[in-house]
C-alpha cells in the first residue's frame, strides 16, 4: 500500500477512537443521574480527560507523519513523528487497560450500579458498554500504526546505498644528490 493512504487511515482510526472516548465521557458525565455523587465518576471522567489529552498529542503526530509522507516524502521525519504518535498511543492502550477496563474498576462500576439502585444501574451498564466500545477502535488504530511502520520499513529497505572507499594516494619522492640541497629542503620543510 502507498505512503499517504497507510498514514491517512492511521489518522482516521485516531479520530474514531477520539468520537467513541467523547461519547464515552458524555456518558461518564452528562448521562450520570443527579441524585447523588460518586467518586468513581470523577475518576473515570479524569482517567477519560487523560486518554483524550494523549490522544490529542497522538493525533497531532500522526498529522505531521502524514505530511512528511506527503508530495516530496521525508522518511526521516516521518519516523519521527510516528515514534511520538506511537508511544503517546502506547500510554493510552496502557492507561485504558490499567483504569478502565481492568477487571477491578468495572467490578467496582457495577457495585456502585448495585449499592446506588435506581438510575445508577442503567448508568453503570451504558458505561461498562462505552468502556467495551473503545476496544475495537484502539485494535483499529493499532493496526494502522503496525502498517506505518511497516511502509516505512520497506522504503528504507528500497533506498539502501552502499559506499565502498579505498584510498589511493600519491607518493612523490625526490632523489637529491648533494647532502647541502637535502639539508635546505629539510630546513623549509620539505622532504
């Protein structure tokens, strides 16, 4: 596959894996019922802000790696800006795994669901299926990143250039007779 189709589908896995994080949060915060408060949702509405911020920073390299790929293709800056797309994303699949869907915090999503009754039962479930929503656009976009390295792998694989160098040089010897001529050549540092 070409350069900038690979780059530009890494950055549109992005931007869905962004939508469904939005939703999710919309669902943490504004759809949480008002009788009452919970530090859980203050924790997964800080544990979203944070995803979102490494996902803006992520999304801003993966641009910047599709532009270096773009008319005139800097392989060099491209790698570049792939490196910080890629460890800003691996920190989110980190982050994700650790603070939202590990099996703790969604035991500790339905309890709050079980000890709250009511509308906290419905919110828990809306909110344990945007956390399982987020799954298949971080595979996405997992995906997508693996294919960018693997187009540039290959054109630094078709650009290789080998430089062999041997050196020849020049000898320049002068024969003098007289031991006075050789000594006054000596003296202006030629020999």
């Amino acid at each position: 596959m070409p350069l900038e189709p690979t780059f530009r589908e890494l950055f549109s896995q992005l931007r869905k894996l962004q939508d469904t994080l939005v939703a999710l949060r919309l669902t943490v915060v504004e759809d949480k019922p008002l009788a009452g408060e919970a530090a859980l949702v203050d924790y997964f509405e800080d544990t979203i802000l944070d995803l979102m911020g490494l996902l803006e920073e992520s999304l801003k390299a993966a641009r910047a790696a599709q532009k270096a790929v773009g008319q005139s293709p800097d392989l060099n800056a491209a790698r570049r800006a792939l490196t910080i797309c890629q460890q800003r994303f691996h920190r989110i699949e980190q982050q994700f795994a650790a603070d939202l869907v590990s099996y703790e915090k969604l035991k500790d999503l339905a309890g709050l669901g079980h000890a709250r009754r009511g509308e906290w039962m419905p919110w828990a479930g809306s909110v344990k299926q945007g956390i399982e929503q987020c799954r298949e656009p971080i595979e996405a976009a997992r995906t997508a990143l693996a294919a960018c390295w693997e187009e540039i792998a290959e054109r630094v694989g078709m650009t290789s250039i080998s430089v062999h160098s041997t050196n020849i040089g020049q000898k320049i010897v002068s024969k003098v007779d007289d031991r006075a001529d050789r000594a006054e050549l000596v003296r202006e540092g030629i020999t």
